[in-house]
C-alpha cells in the first residue's frame, strides 16, 4: 500500500514536472499526495521514512517539483508531533539540502536547516548520548554519560530564572510524589548563578521519589559545549537515557517521561487465576510426589526462557507468579523447593526486583516464606522445649511432656483439631509406624496448648512454620532433622 502511494506521487510528480514553476493548482495536487504519503509512512520506523522521502524525493523529474517536495518533507518531519520524527528532518539537511540537490526559497530557511541539524544530530533517537564534563555542588568533577549504566537516566536541563522550567519542574514534582522509579535524575543548572541555583535546587529540585537518585551538575564556565551537543538553545530539555546510554526519549515533557517510565517500569501483580492454572498444570504432570527438585527444574526453565532472553519483564511476572503458586501449597517438595526460589531466583537478585512494586509484592512476601523456611531446617536438632503432647509407638500412644531435643528417630507431628488434613496423617500414623516398629511419634495439639499454655504455645510459633497444619519433622537416631513438611499417607 506504501508503495503504491509513491507510485501514485511519482506519477503526479511527473505531470507537474513539464512546467519549470508550479502553479497553485499543481501544489495543491501535490499536497494531497504528499498528505497522504505521510499518513501512510506515520507508523513506521525512522529508517524507513528517510528511505521512503529519499525515493519520493530522487523521483522528481524537475528543481521546481524536487524543491516543493524536499521542502514539504522536511517541515512535515521538523514540526511533527511524534518524538524522533526530526530525524527525517535532519536526514533532508544532510542528503539533500546541504549538499545542493534541493533548495530552500531563500538562504536564511538553508541556514537554520543547517543550525537546527548541527544542534541536534548528536542526541537523536538510537545514538549515544554524548558525554559530558560538568561540576557537582561541591566542586568536584563529573563525568556524565559516554556509556552505560546499571539504572535509566533523565537529563534535565533547566535554568532558574525560565518560567516554563518552573512550571516543568513542579510538574515533575507531582508526577514523582505520586509514582516512583528506580532512575537517575541529572539536574542540569544551564546558567552561571551560584546562590539562584543553590535557592533552586534546594527548594524546587527535591523529590518525594526515594528510588530517584538526585545528581545536580552546572558548567558555568560553558567549557562543555553542552549547548551543541543536547541541542539546549532553550529551556527545559529532557533527555531518558537507557542503560545502554543511547538516547530514548527526547524533547519531553513531564507527561511524555512520565509514560515512558510506565512503559519501562509497568506496575505488576501476581498471583492471578491464570497463572494458577498454568502451575497447576505444569505441577500436574510431575505429581504425585512433586519434589524440591521438580520445582527448581520449573523455576530454572522460568529463568532459561526469559532472563536467558533478556525478557526481565517476563522473568519477575512468571517468578513472581511463581512464588505466591508455591507459597500456597502443602508438601515436602514443594516448600523445599519454595526455599530455593525465594533464595536464589528472588532475595539474590536485588538487581531485578528494583521497583517499589516489587518490595510490597514480591520482596516481602518472599521474606515472610523465607523466615518460616530457616526455622528448623533439615540438618538441624530440634530446640531444648519441654511441650505436653502424645507419644505415639508401634504398641501403643500415652500422653507425656518431653524435651523435644530428645525425640530420636521420630516423628514430631503438630496438628490442629477439626484440620481435615491433620486428621488425615493422624489415621495414617498407625500404618507408618508399624512399618518402621523403632520409630516413634510425638504429636502436639497446638489449639489445647494455646489454651492452656499460651506462652509456650507463642514461643513453639516463633521456633517452628507453623503457618499451616500439619507439620511433620523426622529426625535421625541421632535427633537431626532429615524430613520436614511431611504427609504421613500414602
């Protein structure tokens, strides 16, 4: 369809090329075409727009149609409302305008064609942002851009007696109260006025933002050439710079940064009924007997097909998902494999769980798993408490107060009243015992002993997850735990 469309315009062009001049009705010909030439090219990309004004433009058969059309382009492109499109506009300065193949009306039009590409050829979308030297508050040195970064950065350049940064800068303000962003916001003070831009940056150019990390720089001595290299014939100018240090965003406002930093940092949630689904059917081809292995697999796999893609968007919506799947379930594999997330995939990656979002949803609860999981873990002897409970042995059950660091070769069953589940094992016990006759069992009521001993009952709470009912431990002969989060059935 595209390229029909500059057929179509080539043809045009070819019956207003016999008159060297155009008249009105031959511009108006053209401005339907050309109108619709740029609708047609409005969604695609920046090579593709130069390459397509280079082929309209290399079509025309006359100066005069060539003239109008390079023209009509270049403003089309200079004055257009979507950000990167004045690259199209520099590209025309450069491939045609300068070199002489087409022509302004008059020198003047050439000569800010130039200015404008000259003061905007090092900062547009795709290339790197030029480095920098300025000054910090204190004197010292910076080195800003000329590489990556682990964060995205903003550039703003202002100056403190502008109205429109005033206004801009309040605008930022609301925009970071209300939302926050692990980001870098260099303030960039363009003028020479030491005490205006300490007043400014003190009393304007502070952020609620406890992720934005503040860097205020100036160059009042101008020695940085910032001016041409960021194209700051005015002010405000915002950059957002990607940590790759290439140009993202430019000519911003504080609506336009702000919607790109949601494009950058979406606000997630996890734990919906699709993602359910899904691990329920991943989980359902490894049962029965899911166990910590499995579900390192499935966590590994997460990560192999995301972050192995350097989809990190992907990888903490899946692993996210992820652990609040797990941190639901009951089963020896699948709490000990829950461990392995919240360690590994999720506490050890400080890099990737960098948003707000990610510390209220998915840091803390991954805390909260991690905190029950390092209680009494495999290995370890259980605690000198005396508890009341039953002991249970193949013969028969009595009830009995032991220290519970002298269970050996046991079983350690708490369990709660009315728990279907905890009945469940409890019927199963007798089966299990009689297969292993030197093994015992030692089972705590926690509801009667958070009636009649509350204090030990809150303290048996702290030492053991007890988060859910039942828990079954198995100790060695020699009283370390070797299993936990047991089923007793079969």
């Amino acid at each position: 369809m595209r390229r029909l469309l500059l057929i179509a315009c080539c043809l045009l062009l070819a019956l207003a090329g016999r008159a060297q001049e155009l008249d009105s009705l031959q511009r108006a010909g053209l401005d339907s075409r050309l109108d619709a030439f740029f609708a047609a090219l409005e969604n695609e990309s920046i090579p593709a727009k130069k390459a397509e004004a280079d082929f309209l433009v290399g079509s025309c058969t006359t100066d005069a149609v060539r003239d109008y059309v390079a023209v009509r382009i270049y403003d089309h492109y200079l004055n257009s409302k979507r950000m990167g499109d004045e690259a199209v506009a520099v590209h025309m300065t450069d491939a045609w305008f300068a070199p002489g193949k087409a022509h302004f009306s008059n020198e003047i039009d050439l000569m800010d064609a130039k200015i404008f590409a000259e003061f905007n050829r090092a900062t547009l979308l795709g290339e790197m942002a030029p480095a920098l030297t300025a000054r910090d508050p204190e004197d010292q040195v910076l080195t800003l851009f000329g590489g990556g970064s682990s964060r995205y950065r903003i550039l703003y350049f202002y100056d403190t007696g502008c109205v429109t940064c005033k206004v801009e800068t309040m605008q930022l303000r609301a925009a970071f109260a209300q939302e926050d962003f692990p980001v870098d916001f260099i303030a960039f003070y363009t003028g020479d006025d030491a005490a205006s831009w300490e007043t400014y940056r003190t009393e304007q150019l502070r952020f609620k933002a406890p992720s934005i990390r503040m860097v205020h720089a100036w160059d009042p001595t101008f020695e940085s050439d910032f001016q041409l290299l960021y194209g700051v014939l005015q002010t405000p100018r915002v950059f957002l710079v990607g940590k790759d240090g290439t140009i993202l965003g430019r000519g911003l406002d504080a609506e336009a940064l702000l919607q790109m930093l949601r494009s950058l940092f979406p606000k997630m949630t996890y734990g919906s009924e699709e993602s359910v689904r899904l691990y329920d059917r991943v989980f359902s081809a490894l049962e029965p007997g899911v166990t910590a292995g499995d579900v390192r697999a499935v966590a590994d796999h997460v990560g192999d097909i995301t972050l192995g893609e350097r989809d990190t968007l992907l990888y903490k919506q899946m692993t996210g998902d992820l652990l609040q799947y797990l941190s639901g379930k009951r089963g020896e594999g699948y709490k000990e494999g829950l461990a392995y997330v919240t360690d590994s995939l999720i506490l050890e990656k400080p890099a990737v769980w960098n948003m707000p979002d990610d510390t209220l949803q998915v840091i803390s609860l991954a805390r909260v798993m991690k905190d029950l999981l390092d209680r009494t873990p495999v290995g370890s002897r259980l605690p000198k408490i005396r508890v009341p409970g039953t002991l249970y042995k193949a013969g028969g059950s009595r009830p009995a107060r032991r220290s519970l660091r002298s269970l050996k070769r046991a079983y350690l069953f708490f369990y709660s009243a009315g728990c279907g589940t905890c009945e469940a094992d409890r019927s199963a016990l007798p089966a299990a015992l009689a297969a292993d006759p030197r093994r015992k069992a030692f089972l705590v009521d926690q509801d009667a002993l958070m009636a009649s001993d509350p204090d030990l009952a809150e303290r048996l709470l702290d030492t053991f997850d007890l988060s859910s009912l039942p828990l079954i431990l198995e100790t060695d002969r020699s009283g370390r735990i070797i299993r936990r989060y047991l089923s007793l059935q079969q």
